[in-house]
C-alpha cells in the first residue's frame, strides 16, 4: 500500500470527503485525489498538511504502508493474526484524540505490568 492509499483510507473511514481535507491542507481536492490514486507524488510540505488535516501523524502513515506492504513475514496463522490485530489496532489508535491515545498508551503499560506479575 502507498501513502496515497493510506491517506484515502483513514479519510474514507473518517467519513471526510477529498475536498474538506483539501481545503484544511492548503491543496485542492484534485490534487489529492491524483495523490490518493498514486498519479501525483506528495512534497514533504502537502504531506505534512494533509496528515495534520486527518489528526494523523506522518510517521504513522509511513507505519501503515510499510505494513500492508510486507505483511506478517511469518507463515504461520497465529503470526499472521497477530499481524491483523496489531495493524487493527493501529487503524483504531491514529483515529484516537491526542489524550486519548495518551489514556491507550497508559492503559497498554498497566497491562504489561500486570502481565509481568
């Protein structure tokens, strides 16, 4: 998956249409579209603007190509679902708030810490 993929994803499943997230990056909804549809290449600036425009952080949007890229290079299926959980995970966790991907974070260190005793 390219990062014009993975940005139509997240704003497909944050329900923005290509021209108010245009509009919040300083593009236009062509642009972003040829983008999405890997006809145009980003510049380090649109990048940034259209991950700000989505709440996302780019190295997110890096994460989630390079996964979909090279999938659970393990062949077995408890490797492989654990790949698909991690990467749910992830599509759930960047749609998150700020603070509340801070209280996901937190969370997670308590688990472990309870896991370790």
């Amino acid at each position: 998956m390219n990062i014009g993929q993975v940005l139509r994803k997240i704003r497909k499943e944050r329900k923005a249409s290509l021209e108010e997230i245009a509009l919040i990056a300083g593009t236009d909804a062509a642009n972003l579209s040829r983008v999405e549809r890997d006809k145009q290449r980003l510049t380090p600036d649109m990048l940034e603007n259209v991950a700000k425009a989505l709440d996302v952080p780019v190295s997110s949007l890096y994460l989630i190509a390079e996964q979909n890229l090279h999938p659970a290079k393990s062949t077995n299926d408890a490797g492989k679902a654990a790949a698909a959980r991690l990467e749910d995970a992830l599509s759930r966790f960047i749609l998150l708030s700020t603070q509340d991907q801070e209280l996901t974070v937190d969370f997670m260190e308590l688990l472990l810490k309870a896991a370790r005793k």
